[in-house]
C-alpha cells in the first residue's frame, strides 16, 4: 500500500511539473505598459490589437527592429524601415476636371409623421 502512495505522488508531481512547463512554454509574450510610458504613445500605435499585446502593426515591427528606441517611427518611416516603398501620384486623388454641384435641399410631400398618425387614429387596439 506503502508503494503503492509513492508512485500516486511520483505521478503527480510529474503530471505538475509537465503542466507547467507546457504553460509557460506556451505562454504569449504581452505588451507592456512600460513601453507605452516610455514612448508616450497608446499601445494601438504598435499593435494590431487596441488594447496591445499580440501581431505588432508596422509601426510596432520597425519599433522593435530599431532596438526599441524612445519614439516610435511614423507610418511612413516604419514601411520604408521594413522595405516598403510607397510612391504617390496625387492628380490620382484630385477632381481636376469637373466642379461638384452643390447638395439640393430634401423636399418632403408629406409632413413627417402624418403616414403614421393617420394609421393611429385609425388602429382601434388589440
């Protein structure tokens, strides 16, 4: 029965041990609000995730590149610290030709509500 106690203890302080190695092992690495004091910027500015931790966006990815330094690289600089170059033609994105005529007022047949009101005089109930 002796033997027995031992190897039921054995077994559990080996299934512990495994249980924690596989949870620490496995465990993600978080963001930390340090790294937010220290850049003065909002964890959304690194990650993908708003409130932090997980996939890092650009901005994160050449931040931790760069040795983590005080300030977090802008848009622009981080794509072209991670190899991307990015060439705007900005005729692309302006009406040059023609003029946008202005909104015209909404005009109503009806005065709001009157469809409905109607419809309630009329509803005699359940």
């Amino acid at each position: 029965m002796r033997i027995m106690k031992k190897k039921i203890l054995i077994y559990l302080i080996t299934g512990i041990v495994l249980v924690g190695c596989v949870f620490f092992l496995t465990q993600q690495t978080q963001a930390l609000p340090e790294y937010s004091a220290q850049t003065g910027e909002p964890c959304a500015s690194c990650h993908i995730s708003p409130s932090g931790g997980g996939a890092r966006a650009p901005r994160g990815q050449a931040w931790v590149g760069g040795g983590r330094p005080a300030t977090v690289p802008g848009l622009l600089d981080s794509l072209e610290l991670l190899g991307v170059h990015l060439t705007v033609d900005e005729a692309t994105f302006k009406n040059l030709s023609n003029e946008v005529s202005p909104a015209q007022p909404l005009h109503l047949d009806a005065s709001p509500g009157e469809e409905i009101r109607d419809w309630l005089e009329d509803y005699d109930g359940n």
